[in-house]
C-alpha cells in the first residue's frame, strides 16, 4: 500500500500533514507494508496448497501417508484428494469410507427417530 493512498485517507490538516521529517510520516510509511512483508506474506500462503507447497513432507506426516513408491506430483494428488474429502461424520460417509479400505461393514446411526426415550 503506497504512501500516498495514507495521504488521500487522513484529513486535510497541518496535523496530519505528511512532511518528510515528521514522525506520522514514518508510522505511516511503516504500514505500507514493505515488498519484504508481501514476500513474507507470499511464501507463507503457499504452503497452504497442497500442489505448490515446498514441504510435502510436513503436510504428508500431519495426515499419516507414507511417501513411498510414488511421484512428487502422485503424492500432491494423494494429498489434497485427502484433504479434501468431505462428508463429515455421517454414517453413509463413514460407511463408503471403511468399504473403500475393504471392510464389508454396516454403519448405522444409533439413534432411532421413530423411538421415544424414556
């Protein structure tokens, strides 16, 4: 954020006047958010994709998946299909879930809504 959009915000006043000596200067000039901040900023936002994030490592311990026997772009696929499986806690969710992985199970919520609890 440029200096002068500062300029344009603060009232037209000697007070707010942004003189180069003045400290208000230099406080303003501190949020303008230097290129390192946005560099900062820019490497820090890409670790939250999966696909072009420099620590696959880190990202595959936090969701348990081995790394073996597979390419770089194998497991940035693996991972973000993970990460972005949704259906919560649903007994049909649950239950594709745990016949995926090869269990022949049934889930079933254990609460009956045709039941009255006493």
């Amino acid at each position: 954020m440029p200096i002068n959009l500062w300029k344009i915000a603060l009232p037209q006043s000697r007070a707010f006047s942004l003189i180069i000596t003045k400290t208000m200067r230099l406080f303003y000039q501190g949020l303008s958010y230097p290129q390192y901040y946005r560099d900062l900023f820019d490497t820090t936002y890409k670790q939250l994709d999966p696909q072009v994030t420099d620590n696959l490592v880190r990202w595959e311990e936090q969701f348990y998946l081995p790394s073996s026997g597979l390419t770089e772009q194998q497991r940035r696929d693996r991972l973000e299909a993970t990460w972005k499986m949704t259906g919560g806690q649903s007994p049909g969710y649950l239950q594709s879930i745990l016949r995926g992985y090869g269990f022949d199970v049934y889930v079933h919520d254990w609460w009956m809504p045709d039941e009255q609890i006493l």
